[in-house]
C-alpha cells in the first residue's frame, strides 16, 4: 500500500474516530457515528423529534450529499467501518 493511500485511510479512520467521540460525549453509543444516530432519530423514529430532523438537514447539507446519513446509518449496520477481519465474523 503506497504513503497517500495509507494517509487517506488513517485521516478517514481518525475522523470516523472523533464523530463516534463527539457522539459519545453528547449521550449517543460510544461506537456509531452521530450522522447515523441523526439518521435513526430524524427517519426511523416512530415519532421523530424537531430536533433530530433539523441535524438531519444540518448534517446532509454540510456534506453536499441529501442521503449523507442515510448512507452512515447503512456503513453502520453493514460494518463498512470495520476492517475485514471483523466483517468475516
């Protein structure tokens, strides 16, 4: 694996790291990430709360993607996040 490549997943795996510290610290699960939790409670909450739905557009818009924590909230149950020798168990 060359330098950049190693880089880039290292920036990827510290970043992925401080959303899952960031929504730790604000009451959420030590190992999601707080795009996939905002997802959980703007979308598929049986009765969504106001607040989760405005850092749901907050989130989205951010990242220029209108599925950006759709797509989270899917990494996370697939455990795209993990790397390969725990996805195989």
């Amino acid at each position: 694996m060359d330098i950049k490549r190693k880089l880039t997943r290292y920036g990827y795996h510290v970043l992925i790291a401080i959303d899952q510290l960031f929504n730790a610290l604000i009451g959420g699960a030590a190992d999601e990430t707080l795009s996939s939790r905002t997802y959980r409670g703007a979308v598929l909450a049986k009765y969504p709360r106001k607040r989760w739905r405005i850092w749901y557009r907050v989130i989205n818009a951010l990242f220029f993607d209108a599925n950006h924590c759709k797509t989270a909230y899917e990494s996370e149950v697939k455990r795209r996040q993990y790397p390969a020798e725990f996805r195989e168990l």
